[in-house]
C-alpha cells in the first residue's frame, strides 16, 4: 500500500523501493508454502490479502526488479 501511495504522491524512486521490498517479502512467504500462520506473523488470509495488493500495486506501478533502479525521476508521476 505505502507503494501505491508513494506513487500517487509522485515519490516514483520510492514507489519502485518499496514494491520491490513488498515483492520480496511476500514471494519468500509464499515459496515457502502457507501454513495457518499466528498472531504475529500473520495468519494466511492475511498473506492472501498482502499477494492481492501486491498484484493491484504492480498494475499501478509496473514490474519492477529488485537489481534495477528506476529510470523515472520523483516528479515524472506529477
């Protein structure tokens, strides 16, 4: 979500940063397979809703890679 506000804000290099970190995390948690989670560390549904803003957020913004800065400058959004 920050992601998706980074971008609408303009903030496009922190848009790219946090989506990557996002995609990091959420991918590790899924490779791993899901299992019925726990307080703290989120219960699967909630990793189901954190793919699903994920995927909103990489419509919105793009693909990007972890390895790759962006091209696009903090005012280019604007």
């Amino acid at each position: 979500m920050l992601a998706m506000v980074d971008y609408q804000r303009g903030q496009i290099s922190a848009a790219y940063s946090e989506l990557a970190q996002g995609r990091d995390v959420v991918e590790a948690k899924f490779s791993g397979g899901l299992d019925r989670g726990k307080s703290g560390g989120g219960y699967w549904y909630d990793w189901l809703f954190a793919k699903h803003l994920l995927q909103e957020a990489t419509e919105l913004i793009g693909s990007v890679s972890t390895n790759t800065p962006p091209e696009a400058t903090d005012s280019a959004a604007q």
